[in-house]
C-alpha cells in the first residue's frame, strides 16, 4: 500500500489526469412526497489502477453514485446536475445510444448478488458473447475466444465447459467469477463493483477481493468498490470516501481514515466493525436511525446523531482538508466525543 | 425426459377415461333421442324398434361397456342421425375450425404481445394507459356483439369484406384451406379477429405482467450494464422469461378456442366443428357430441404435454429437474 505514504500532491503528480473525475454530482429523485437528493453534491477522483472504498449504510447514496456514472438512473430518478468526466468526457451530457457505446466498454459494473444478475435462461457463452459483439463488429468464434481467456483470468477452471453451461448449474462464486470476466471482457478503464462479495461465502468473498485487486494492478483498471462494510475494503482500498445522507462527509486514504477517522459519524463506523481489540467488548453503536432523504435536518445531515452537535453544525459544513489527502466534511473534525 | 413423457401420457389416459364415463353419463340422463328421430305420431313399438336398433334399450353399464369396446377399436359410433360415422362427421369439420383459430393466435399474439410489453417496460406512459384500457374492453366486450358490429362496420357499412362463408379454398392433401386465396382470406379476416379479441386482451395482460416483474430483475440491469442494446434486451433477454407465463395461456387458449369457437362460427357461418357440435347438442346425437368432446380431451391433453415440453425447453432449470 504505498499509495498510503504518498501526500496528495505527490499521487496527483505521479498519477497524471484521473481516470474519472465526478464534479459536484447530484441524482435526485422527484416522489410524491418531495424530492429525494439520494445524491447531493458529490465529488471524487480515481486514478489508473487505483481502488476507491465508496463506504455508507444503505441509503447513504453510495449505490446511486455508482448507477449514476453507469448512466442507469431511471425515472423517478435523474442526474440534477454536477459533470461525471471519464478521461475528460463528460458522461452526463451523452444521448443515450453514446453512454449505451461507454457501458460494458470503459465502465463495467459488478453487482451484488451473482445468482441474480446472469440471465437464468441463456448460457454463459451468450451471455459473454454479447457483451463482447455489443463494442465491437467481430465473428462469434472471435467474441469467444476472448470469453474463454477472460474466463480464465479470473480463475475459472475449465472454461471451455463452462461456456456451455446455464448460471444454475455454477456455484456461487463460480457465477460472481463469470460476472467478473464479463466486466473484464471488453479491458474497461474503470470498474464499479456495487457490494460484490456480500452474497458470498466468507472464504470466497476472501478469495474475490484479492482477484479482483491484482486484476486492478495487472491491468490499471481503476476500481470503485462500493461497499457498508468498513472490514472488507480497509485490507484493498487505496483510499476510502465516506458517504452519509447523499454526501461525502470523509475521504482520505485508507491508512488515513481508518488510523485517524476524522469524522464522528466516520468513528462510529469504525466502532461498530468488529476487531481484535474489541473483542468480549459490546460493539459501539451510532445512536437513532438514518434520516430520510425527504426530511434533513437543516445543516449537517448527521448532527441529529451526533455527540459533537452544537449550534454551528445547524450550517452545512463544507468538505475541508484536515491532513495531507484527507477532507472532512464536519465543524469539528478529530475532535473526540466529550 | 422420456420417463417425464411417458408418465404424462399414462396421466393423459386416466383423464380421458374419466372424461368419457362423464361425458357419457351426462348425456345418459339429458333426454331420450329416440323422441327426436322418430316422427311425433309414431307408435310405441315403432319407437321401441329405433330404441333396440341403437341400441339405447341396454342399460347404463351395457351402454358404456360396448361404447368403451368399440372406441378401443377407434370407433366412436355412428351419428344417430345421418348414420355417418360420427368421427368422419368430427374430421371433416375440424381443418375450417382450426384454421380459424390458428389464425386468431397468430393475430392475437402478434398483436398482443408487442403491445403488452410496451405497456409493462413504461407503465406510467400514457400509450400503456390507453392499451390496458383497451385490453379491459377487450374481455369485457361479448364475442358475438363484437362480431355483429364488425359484420355492420366492414361487411355491411364499407363491404371490404364478406359477412359469412369460407370463401375459395385450396385442397392441400385431404384438407381444404381458405387462408392461400385471397377470396380465402378475405372471409378468414372478420371471425379471426373476432375470436382473437379475448385472447389479445388476456396475452396483453399476461405479457404486461412478466415484463414488468421481469423488467426489474437484476439480470435486466446487467445486461444494460454491459451496454447492450434495447432490441436485444428486449427481444433476447427479457422475452425469454416472459415466455414461460405466455404460453401456457397461449397454450391453453388456443385448446380452448378450437374446442369451443361455436358463437363466432354459427355468426359468420364457418363451416367449422363448433357448428356441429350445437346441431349435435340440439338433436341430442349423442355419438357425435361424445366422440366430439372425447376428441376434444385428447387434443387438450396433447396440447398441455406441448406446454409442459415448451417450459423445458425454455427453463433450463426445469430441464435439469426433468432429467433427474
């Protein structure tokens, strides 16, 4: 992890332009109650090769940032404003045919539960195969044979029968490995992977981080791992972006946010993984509920639960750097409960 | 599979025995054809010779034992009334219904597929509204008042068409076909679409449904993920598992219309087996009305083994299961 050492100058001058760079991003769905901002005013940056740790609980707006730069928001929802620039394009401004010819090509997406996302009709081969003839005018015996050596990338054994099969008859992993290959097909600059391993076996969910990981590293694949669970992406993650209410409150590297988490709501996270040092001790909790997006509190989003909450955090704090590449979004940033 | 083919057919044969002992009995206790054959002011042993001559003076048991023993020799009785053999009578009749009725699915799920996934993948547009509204007239709206308007509309009122009638065929083997002339078709167009009113509305309603379940399956996300496009998705990805819902109803409404299509062709005159079977029914011939549903279980009973075969054949799933 040397990433880690590096101040953010230094990354940004070793790194050159980020792969994708998201501009104040806001997706925002009109119900009937009243506008939901699942998303509000989100920005980040990713460099080649480099893992991004997306963390929030559900409803956090960690998923929408994702289908968001997959151009896969449907109504009720839409992107309110703010710029998505892959390599210096900005997505947001595509018809739909251009971001359907950026999907599967430069951005792929993994999602989280691998029994639900083949096509439980189709073989695997098809459904490679398409994917692959989607980008590119080729033969079908050329579309899979790529299918075959992604297969085998990722760690697949006998490829060639499991071409031929139905998603039921592969295990779990087996089918997550096949969603894996499918993002890898088409060599995509950038790969949003929405909770891959959660509907996993701890074993496997081990085994799937560390392929996707050198995958990231072999090919420079930028990677956004989105995730609620702190433990899996602190061991994988170049930095970590904390989102909280549609917003990002913490971001930083890894080592940064999980030595030193500057943010209270950050903290309480960290407080409710379970770790060596816990152990036999009852789990830190963060008191109430996440808020509904229809009803904010007006300023700081968390401060309704927070223990640091005084009379500035009724003002929206801004996203400030606090140490080297670490912003906090809080009016009290590392200071402890009191 | 074969074990599943096989056992399905011996399930077949339990129905259709138990379809004949009803059949039968419940044309036992209907009425006495003899009243109908013979002339008002014949005598009573007049009556009674026609009685023993079909052989109606047996008893129930008798009756249906002897039937039971011939229709194992594939002979259903002759029609009370003509003499003919009653399947010759059944056959002869079916190519006209079943070409009425292939041609009302076909119309009926051309039409109605299309149209109900485009009402499920944007269910909150206005064209949905308007073709579910659509669909609800659809059912409600009675076959043969549909079929009198249409007969007013483009017979009486414009005369593109004719109003009854089977028009020009064409021999094709031993079965005559309307649908190849265009004198044929032209006569073909008003009772197909008559009778596949119904049935486009049920397919729209059925086809809406699956699609919008399907629609939100994750596998649908994936496969925009992967950028494919709309026409595959829809076409490849979502029509493969709508399809499993859509033909069982477009299997079995296909049996039924066949067995039952009698209003839309007494309205347009088609010389079809629905026809017949009402004559049959009114005159208490009880051979062909017999014969007549017997054929009608097995064609239902084949027709649910094609179903069940399609579901294989499209659930892979299911076809692991059917194997072990």
């Amino acid at each position: 992890m040397s990433t880690d050492m590096m101040s953010k100058e230094t990354r940004d001058a070793d790194l050159g332009a980020p792969v994708l760079k998201i501009e104040k991003l806001c997706t925002w769905f009109d119900t009937r109650e009243g506008t939901a901002r699942a998303v509000d005013g989100v920005d980040l940056e990713l460099y080649e090769g480099e893992i991004l740790g997306l963390v929030g609980e559900s409803g956090s707006g960690k998923s929408v940032t994702g289908y968001s730069v997959m151009g896969l928001i449907d109504p009720p929802g839409r992107i309110a404003g703010g710029r998505i620039l892959l390599d210096g394009r900005d997505l947001t401004r595509l018809s739909e045919e251009e971001h359907r010819r950026v999907r599967g090509k430069d951005i792929a997406m993994i999602f989280q539960d691998p029994s639900m996302t083949l096509n439980p009709t189709l073989r695997i081969e098809t459904q490679m195969i398409e994917a692959v003839r989607a980008h590119e005018a080729c033969s079908t015996a050329q579309a899979r044979r790529r299918a075959k050596d992604a297969l085998d990338m990722v760690g697949i054994p006998s490829p060639e029968e499991r071409l031929r099969a139905y998603p039921f008859e592969l295990s779990g992993g087996m089918r997550q490995r096949v969603a894996i290959a499918i993002a890898l097909l088409n060599k995509p600059r950038l790969i949003i992977a929405d909770e891959p391993t959660t509907a996993l076996d701890v074993s496997i969910q081990s085994q799937i981080i560390y392929e996707l990981q050198t995958l990231c590293r072999e090919t420079g694949t930028a990677m956004i791992w989105v995730t609620h669970d702190l433990a899996v992406v602190a061991g994988m993650a170049d930095r970590l972006a904390v989102m909280y209410a549609g917003r990002i409150v913490e971001v930083g590297t890894t080592k940064e946010v999980i030595e030193q988490p500057g943010h209270p709501y950050t903290r309480g996270l960290m407080g409710s993984v379970p770790m060596h040092e816990t152990r036999g001790r009852r789990l830190a909790r963060i008191p109430g509920a996440t808020p509904s997006l229809l009803h904010l509190p007006q300023g700081c989003s968390f401060r309704e639960r927070c223990a640091l909450a005084d009379k500035a955090c009724t003002r929206m704090p801004e996203l400030a750097q606090h140490h080297q590449a670490q912003s906090i979004r809080c009016w009290h940033p590392g200071e402890t409960d009191r | 599979m074969q074990a599943f083919i096989v056992n399905r057919i011996l399930q077949s044969l339990i129905v259709v025995l138990v379809m004949t002992l009803l059949v039968f009995a419940g044309l036992f206790v209907i009425g006495d054809p003899v009243q109908m054959l013979v002339s008002p002011d014949a005598t009573d042993i007049e009556k009674e010779a026609v009685r023993q001559s079909l052989g109606l003076d047996q008893s129930f048991v008798v009756q249906y034992l002897s039937f039971m023993r011939d229709a194992l020799h594939g002979d259903l009785g002759n029609s009370f009334l003509t003499g003919a053999p009653a399947m010759d009578l059944i056959l002869k009749r079916m190519p006209a219904t079943f070409e009425l009725v292939i041609c009302a699915m076909i119309l009926a799920t051309g039409i109605g597929l299309p149209l109900g996934i485009l009402a499920g993948l944007r269910p909150e547009a206005r064209s949905s509204k308007t073709i579910m509204a659509g669909s609800i007239l659809g059912f409600s709206l009675p076959n043969f008042w549909v079929a009198l308007v249409l007969i007013m509309i483009f017979a009486v009122g414009l005369g593109w068409v004719p109003a009854s009638g089977r028009g020009e065929t064409v021999q094709i083997g031993p079965i005559a076909v309307s649908f190849l002339t265009l004198d044929g078709l032209h006569h073909l167009i008003l009772p197909a679409l008559t009778l596949s009113l119904t049935k486009m509305a049920l397919i729209i309603r059925v086809a809406r449904a699956a699609t919008r379940e399907v629609a939100g399956q994750e596998y649908i996300k994936f496969a925009r993920a992967k950028g494919l496009r709309k026409n595959r998705i829809v076409g490849v990805h979502l029509l493969k598992n709508i399809m499993v819902p859509l033909i069982t109803v477009i299997g079995l409404e296909f049996g039924r219309t066949a067995a039952f299509a009698v209003v839309t062709e007494t309205i347009f005159s088609w010389p079809g087996m629905g026809k017949l079977l009402i004559d049959s029914i009114l005159t208490l011939d009880r051979p062909v009305v017999v014969a007549y549903l017997l054929l009608m279980v097995v064609f239902l009973v084949f027709l649910n083994l094609v179903v069940d075969l399609a579901y294989l054949w499209l659930d892979p799933a299911a076809r692991e299961k059917g194997r072990d």
